[in-house]
C-alpha cells in the first residue's frame, strides 16, 4: 500500500492527527500487528502529534495573517493598509471656538499667546485639556483686548530624535504615544547646529516632489501600529544631514468623550510675562466642542482600505466621496452624493452631497468650509460642491401580532419589548441611511421571527414626515414624498364618518382656536377638516396632492399651534416597499411603532 493513502492532510484536530499517523504505521509490515495502545512507542506519537498540530496551527495562522481579509493582529492588518496606500485614521482632538477679551495695561503690547497655551474644560465629573493650535498675537489701540480662536482637545508633547546616517536608510522615527492626532504633527528639522529650525511639510504623494523637497511622510509602524515618520532620500524628498536634530510636535487626544464641552476655563495669563492683566479673562464660546473621534479600528480600516485604493485621492463617482469624506470626518455616519442637474431647478456644474453628521446638530458653516476645502483639491476643477442637511421620512408601524399561548413562556408584555427590539434591530440593519429600501416582506418576517410563538402577523404601513413650521403666519408649504401614492379610493364627500380612509392625514394642530387637521379627499384636493361626534366636516379647501409624485402644496398654510413635538403629515404608498432617494433617510420611528398583540390557542 502507497505510504500516503491512509494520511489525513487537511484535518486539525489533534486525535485526528494522531489516527492519521497510527494508520500510517499500521500500513507498514513493520507494525502491523503491533497494539499502540499504553506503548511507549505510544508517546513518541504524541511527540509527533503535537509537533505536527503546533506547526499546522503556525502555518494556518501565518497564512491568515498574510491576507488583509483574514488577518487578525493590528500590525498585520496595518501593513497590508501601507501597501495600499491606505494610512488609518488617528484619535481625533475634539474643537471648539472661542473668544477671551481681557484688560490690560498694553505697557508691552501687542502681547504674544504662544502655541499649546491651554484651557480647561469641564464636563460632569471629567476634565479635559484644550489647547491653541498656534502663535496668536494680540493687539488693540486701547486697554480692551480680544482674540478668537479655534482650541483643540489635549496637550501638546515634543520628542526629539537625531537624524543618524551611518544607521541603515531609510530612517523611521516612530511616536511613543499611540493617541497621536495626526494631524497636528509639525516637524522641525535642526542642520548645523542652527537654533532655528526648518519646517518640514507633510505629503500623502510623490508628486512634484524632487530632491531638495522639504516633506516628510507618515506611516504606522510594523511592530506596534504606532505611527511614524520618515524623509526622502534625496532624489524625491530632501535628506537632512548628519547629525541633524529632529523635533516633532504633536497633541495627545482623548478622542470622543470632549465631543459637546461647552465651559471653558483659562490656564493662564494673557500678558505673561509681564503681568500687565487687569481684571478677569472673559470667555465666550462660539462652537461647542466637537470633531473627536477614538482611533481608527481594524474592521475600519480593513474596509476601507481596499477602496481607498480605488479612489487614488480623487472624487469623480459618488463613491469616492463616501470613501474619502468618512475615512477623513469620522463625525460623517451617512454620506449621499448626486448631480446637481436633479435638483428643482436644475444647477448644472454642482455636486450635492447630503451629509447626516453624528453628535452634531445641524450643518455649521466652520465645517462645511472644512468639507469643501477638503473635496476641492480632489474634485475636477469645474465642479463645485454644496453640502445639504438630510430630510427624514419615517416608516408609521402598526401591527398586530398573533401568538400561541399554549408555546410560549412569555407575558404579552415581555412578548411586546421582545418584538420591539427586533423592529429596532431590521431598523439599524436596514433603514436609517441615504438610498435605503424599507422592504415590507422583510419587515414582516422579521417580526414573525422575533419569538417561536408568534404564528403572523397584520401589519400596515403609513409614512410620515415631521415638520416645524412658523405658528400664526400663513406661509407657502410644500414637501415631496418622492413616492407613489395610493389612488384608487372611493372620493370623499363632506360630511362623512370618522374612519372612511384616505390618503393623507395630519396630526392635530389649531386654527382660529379650533381643534383641526388635515386630509385629502381622494381626488387630489387637501382639505383642512375638524371632527366632531364620529362625524368630519369641511373647514376649508388647503392645496392639492399629486399621487403619482408624492408633492404636497398648500399655498397659505397656516396653524396657531400644534400638538406633540412637531407637526406631521401621514401618506399611504402606493406599494408597501417603500424606497427614498437624493437627501432622504427613510427609518422607522421607534416612539409611533403600535404594536398590539393577540392570543391565540393552537
């Protein structure tokens, strides 16, 4: 018999590697009546086996390692990143604006507010250092002083390295501290004993670059993960000389918990050192603190290093954006990017990017100068971008669901929280971003999954979207579903019961001191109603309803007040898979979800 046909080579398992090798033996005359069982030949084998097992492992896990899908350890996945041109992002300093006004005397004015001079922020139980990002000099033509400025979370830190060319090239010089914002790191570069020294800048490309290019590049270490930082040989990039001293200056972040500080106190005197200060500091914020962010992780960084490749610095397709904009704003959760020729009216040239930002209310305009100087370097040069603040339609859930008492161990209550939370599990998987497609036959079963019990259920849907308008003025008011609607109910004629359906529904609001809302009356006219005794009258013909677009317009739309914490208006789709698009996020509101459930024996 061949030596190799009883020899397992694809097993793991350590008994399994052993029978693999007593099986082997036993093929051979030499041992084939021979019992391994209590033998010390027996031992020998064990010897074996877990050589055999410890070198497979070894080989199973270098291979894993070897791939950027499969490696495990952060240097391994690190390193396939730099091969990709890909650096992961660092902690991020949270910022926030300033302004201090002080008085002084101004015996030596304009007084100089020297870079890493810090400010104290309070939040709960916790503290966090702030500091100014750069040189400030403060100047009045009286006593009254005052300087604005951005300040960023943490302290900065020096290291000091020699640059040493009898060590093999090229030199790296890796940072200790492994919350390194990377990018407030400036290198100054000391040749020939100089007191001061030269400025190197940073560079992501070769570009442009020849030997006496004064550039440094970044790149995270093979052993740790830190970062560090090395020059270019002198052919693309300028080598310093020997014996050059190399200092680099950098803050230590503490990442996400600063996001929202809002109270800042002063570490220090305005005027120092000359002790001219009058009076206290006074401090006005301008922005909350915002922007941190934790380090990059690895299933971040084995995403988006792939596409990062892809895109080589450069925004043409919408996909570029999304990869480049939330590899480099880790405050960007959702990113949508379309032409500005689908905009009503059309602006040809442009490039919308709808932006939902996490943990930051609204769009300031501090970032969006920060976004648009960010694309512009990497977008052709006759696009212009304009960002855009989401709008949200929300997915009206209700449901009843029917469950067998008789196998289940659960209250309707504990049944309840335990169908709810799987609602909001389908609503983080699948809705609450841009392009997203609420599919309703997921939805069901999803519920229907959510407790062996549950038999079905019957669940409707509606959509809705929120508004906040102006109480007691008549206003135009126009909103687009972006959606069919349904269309084939029976007309409404006024009077008529409470319960005949219709399209379009409001919540309550008031007018002239009555309790009213609105409807359509299934012929593409809205109408502001008022119930009263199971019976809805007419108050007054609104604005009209176009079913097949979704567009809402009410030319004087007027309400004194409205009740709950904004105003909203409810259409039926026409399908139950309901999709949005361009700026849109579709969810499901968790706070309307009405879900009732019902008994039954089997």
């Amino acid at each position: 018999m061949p030596a190799n046909t009883s020899f397992d080579l694809v097993n793991l398992d350590f008994d399994a590697q052993k029978t693999a090798l007593i099986n082997f033996l036993q093929t051979q005359s030499e041992f084939k009546d021979y019992d391994f069982t209590g033998s010390n030949l027996n031992v020998l084998i064990d010897l074996l086996t877990y050589n055999t097992f410890k070198n497979a492992f070894y080989l199973n896990m270098a291979l894993s390692e070897g791939f950027i899908d499969s490696a495990q350890l952060r240097p391994s996945v690190l390193s396939h990143a730099k091969e990709l041109n890909y650096l992961p992002r660092s902690t991020r300093s949270a910022k926030a604006n300033i302004t201090v006004s002080f008085q002084a005397t101004g015996a030596h004015a304009p007084y100089v507010i020297q870079q890493g001079q810090t400010f104290t922020a309070s939040m709960k139980n916790n503290s966090f250092i702030f500091s100014i990002p750069n040189t400030i000099t403060v100047s009045s033509a009286n006593t009254s002083y005052s300087f604005t400025t951005d300040i960023y979370e943490g302290p900065y830190v020096k290291e000091s390295f020699i640059f040493d060319t009898t060590i093999d090239l090229p030199l790296r010089f890796k940072l200790t501290n492994p919350n390194i914002d990377i990018d407030s790191l400036t290198i100054n570069v000391f040749e020939n004993q100089f007191t001061i020294g030269t400025l190197y800048n940073r560079t992501i490309s070769l570009l442009g670059l020849d030997g006496t290019s004064q550039v440094y590049f970044v790149q995270t270490s093979p052993v740790d993960g830190n970062y560090e930082f090395l020059f270019g040989d002198g052919i693309v990039g300028y080598q310093p000389k020997n014996g050059s001293l190399v200092v680099a200056d950098y803050r230590v972040s503490s990442g996400s918990p600063p996001n929202g500080a809002s109270r800042f106190s002063i570490n220090f005197d305005p005027t120092n050192p000359f002790n001219e200060l009058v009076g206290n500091v006074t401090l006005v914020v301008n922005t909350n603190a915002l922007g941190g962010a934790p380090i990059e992780d690895i299933e971040t960084t084995r995403f988006y290093a792939p596409r990062w490749f892809q895109t080589q610095e450069r925004a043409i397709v919408p996909t570029d954006y999304q990869v480049l904009m939330q590899t480099q704003f880790p405050e960007v959760q959702a990113i949508n990017v379309y032409g500005g020729e689908k905009l009503t009216p059309p602006q040809f040239g442009k490039v919308v990017v709808a932006i939902n930002l996490s943990n930051i209310q609204g769009l300031p305009q501090t970032k969006q100068d920060q976004y648009t100087a960010f694309l512009q370097s990497r977008m052709p040069m006759t696009m212009i971008p304009i960002f855009v603040l989401p709008t949200f339609t929300y997915i009206d859930i209700k449901s009843t669901v029917n469950y067998n008492i008789n196998t289940s161990a659960q209250t309707p209550a504990t049944l309840l929280t335990t169908i709810l939370n799987a609602i909001s599990a389908f609503n983080i998987a699948n809705l609450n971003s841009f392009d997203s497609t609420f599919r309703f036959s997921k939805f069901t079963f999803a519920i229907d999954n959510a407790d062996p019990s549950i038999i079905s259920n019957i669940t409707k849907i509606n959509v809705c979207k929120k508004f906040f308008p102006v109480l007691g003025t008549p206003q135009p008011f126009t909103t687009n579903f972006s959606m069919q609607l349904i269309n084939d109910l029976s007309p409404i004629i006024y009077p008529h019961a409470i319960g005949e359906e219709t399209c379009l529904t409001s919540s309550l609001f008031t007018l002239n001191g009555d309790p009213v809302s609105l409807e359509d009356d299934n012929n593409g006219n809205i109408n502001i109603v008022k119930q009263s005794q199971n019976v809805v009258t007419l108050v007054k013909k609104s604005g009209t309803i176009n079913y097949d677009t979704g567009i809402i317009v009410i030319p004087n739309f007027q309400l004194d007040q409205y009740s709950g914490a904004a105003f909203q208006i409810f259409v039926t789709p026409r399908t139950d898979d309901v999709s949005c698009n361009l700026n849109t996020i579709l969810l499901i509101d968790m706070n309307q979800v009405n879900v009732t459930i019902a008994q039954v024996r089997q």
